[in-house]
C-alpha cells in the first residue's frame, strides 16, 4: 500500500460541504421520504378542508396554518434543513477562523496518523469505526459520531483509491 | 509533546467506563448539542397547545368541526414530552452507542493539568487543550466533563480511578482557572 500523506487547511466551502454532506449521510432516505409523504397528505387534506369544511374563519385559519405546515414539511430536508446548516456553518468558521489549523493525515506502517496543532491520533486500521467517500469530503470515522474529514480537492486519484482500501481493512 | 513535572499541577491516570461516559455525554448534549435550549422549545410547544386548546374550547370541544386543532395540540403535547422527559434519555443511549463503537475511549489515559492548558494521552491518542478553549467545565460527584476547542468533543474523566487528593486538587484547579465554565451539578441516580 502506497504511503499517504496529505496536509490541508480547511477553507470554508470545505466545512460547508462537509456539514451539508455529513447532515446527508446521517439522515436515512427513509425519513426524506415519509416527510414528503406527510407533507403532501397534510397539503391535500388542507385543500379538501378549505373547499367543503370552511364555516367560519376559525376554520379557514386552521386550513391556511395546514397548508403552510404542510409545504413546510414537504421542503424541510430539501430546502429549510440545508439552509440552517449552510448559515450554521458559515457562522461557525467565521467564529473559529484564527483558532483553525492545518491537519495532516498519513498512513504509515499500517497505522493512520491523523495530526494538528493540538491533537495527534494515531491507529491502528482496526479502530477505525466506517470510511466515508462523498462528493467533496472522504470522512474517516473513529466511531459512530466523531470523525476527521479530508477534502477531496487535496487528494489524488491515487489516495482516493488507498482511502478506499482503508476501509476495506477497516472492516 | 511532552509535559515536564515541574509544569504539572495534577497528574494522574484515569479510565472512564461506559456508565460515566454515556452521562457525560447527555451532559454534553443538554449544554451544548441537541438539547440545548430544549426548554424553551417545550414551553413554545406548550403554548401552541394551550393555543390550540383554547381554540377547540370556543367550539365546545367539538373536534369534528376542528380535527386541525386536535390534531396540532396531540403533536405540541408529545413535542413537550419529547424534549423533557425523552431528549435525556436519547442523550444518554447515543453516549452508549458512541463508547460501545469506539475502539479509543474506553482505553486508560494519562491526564497532566497544568496552569493553563492540560494534556491527556495514551499510545493512541494526544490531546493538549488550554482552559481559554473550554466552553464547559463540569464536575459531579462521579466524573468531570470538559468541552470545548474547534470540535467540541467532550473529555469525560472519571473520579473512580482517581485518589481523593487528585480529584480534589483538580477540583480546585479547575474552580480557579475556568471561572466562568465550571459548574459543580449533583450526580444523577443510579438505575439498577
């Protein structure tokens, strides 16, 4: 296996794109699906209310707030969620901006050496807990919450492949 | 990266187990994770469902002619007893999940405290974090709790692999150099 090492310093649209696509992996289809699902009965309920059950306004008000529950839901991991982790995101760099320092991440002698500034980790493949390649972002998992991440825009076609090895061996 | 013992104020080798981990982490959660400001959402739900029970009041409570209402009060209730009663509960399960799936957490480390940052290591892992990083430093009778830097990963030591001297001069040391973090909050009850 060749050696990898790699350093980087994460930029912004590198801790977007991570949040964005960590909040992707974490969130099972099943859900996206049921909330549509909801989403559109809650909308179609709403619309039959209006048309044959509307005696007063009390009752228009309860079929507007339906209506607008119901597009809220339908749009919640398409639109609404992205977007409040995009600004989370964003406001959090820009918070820990000075504080941010280079990692490096090295495979050496059969054991992942992941370092910065402050911390070291150093294991063996089999403490690995799940390696995760997406769109922008390889996340290296040490269990089922933290993790490292390394940008795909520093890595070869080469280290993408060793990665992917990595989890083989990890597993 | 070493610490010389001069510099070190409390030395001492500590192992935390799933127990004192997973409460740690709920304390964690219900600080600064998904817990955070959880009673303010329950009271905002709790309104809506007084809200919405007034509303079916004004119509007898004739939930044919508003199953809407009914419908939104049932949600905001379960909403409140979710973030009360539940959320802790949730906290605590995935503290377990996290230590049962982590090959690193449950393994012995060496803490040194010094005057302005402390160290924990082993031969896997090397953490140095100064106290002006920290957004919490929580003590219980059973364990201490650290959080803070770029991650926000909790440090949870447990005090039962600890002497009373040491735990108690990291107490003190902690009282005087994260004034603002520190919080001294009783031990939760044991289930057994």
């Amino acid at each position: 296996m060749e050696q990898l090492n790699v350093s980087y310093l994460p930029t912004l649209e590198d801790h977007i794109n991570m949040t964005l696509e960590k909040l992707n992996m974490s969130v099972p289809k099943e859900n996206k699906i049921i909330f549509r699902i909801i989403g559109a009965i809650a909308v179609m309920c709403a619309t039959a209310g209006f048309i044959y059950l509307n005696e007063n306004i009390i009752q228009t008000i309860c079929w507007i707030i339906l209506t607008a529950a119901g597009l809220f839901i339908i749009s919640y991991y398409d639109i609404t969620r992205p977007y409040l982790e995009r600004s989370r995101a964003s406001r959090f760099y820009n918070y820990h901006k000075k504080d941010l320092c280079s990692k490096t991440v090295m495979i050496k002698d059969g054991k992942l050496i992941v370092s910065d500034e402050a911390s070291k980790v150093k294991i063996p493949f089999d403490f690995i807990y799940r390696v995760r390649q997406t769109k922008n972002t390889v996340f290296i998992f040490y269990d089922e919450v933290h993790f490292c991440y390394i940008p795909v825009r520093v890595l070869s076609e080469a280290q993408i492949k060793e990665l992917s090895e990595l989890k083989n061996k990890g597993n | 990266m070493t610490v010389s013992e001069k510099k070190s104020i409390v030395s001492f080798i500590a192992k935390t187990g799933i127990r004192e981990y997973s409460e740690g982490y709920k304390l964690y959660e219900m600080r600064r994770g998904f817990g955070a400001g959880r009673e303010i959402k329950a009271s905002l739900f709790f309104f809506l469902a007084m809200g919405m029970l007034f509303i079916l009041m004004t119509e007898g409570f004739d939930i044919t002619r508003l199953p809407v209402c009914a419908v939104i009060l049932l949600i905001c209730m379960h909403m409140c007893i979710y973030y009360i009663f539940m959320m802790p509960g949730k906290a605590k399960h995935i503290g377990e999940h996290i230590y049962k799936s982590s090959e690193m957490i449950g393994k012995t480390y060496s803490y040194d405290f010094c005057r302005e940052y402390f160290v924990m290591k082993n031969k896997y892992h090397y953490l140095k974090r100064y106290y002006t990083e920290l957004n919490d430093s929580i003590e219980t009778d059973e364990f201490f709790v650290l959080t803070g830097g770029v991650e926000n990963n909790p440090v949870v030591i447990s005090k039962d692999s600890m002497n009373e001297n040491d735990a108690e001069k990291l107490s003190g040391l902690l009282r005087k150099e994260t004034i603002k973090q520190y919080r001294r909050l009783k031990s939760p009850k044991r289930n057994h």
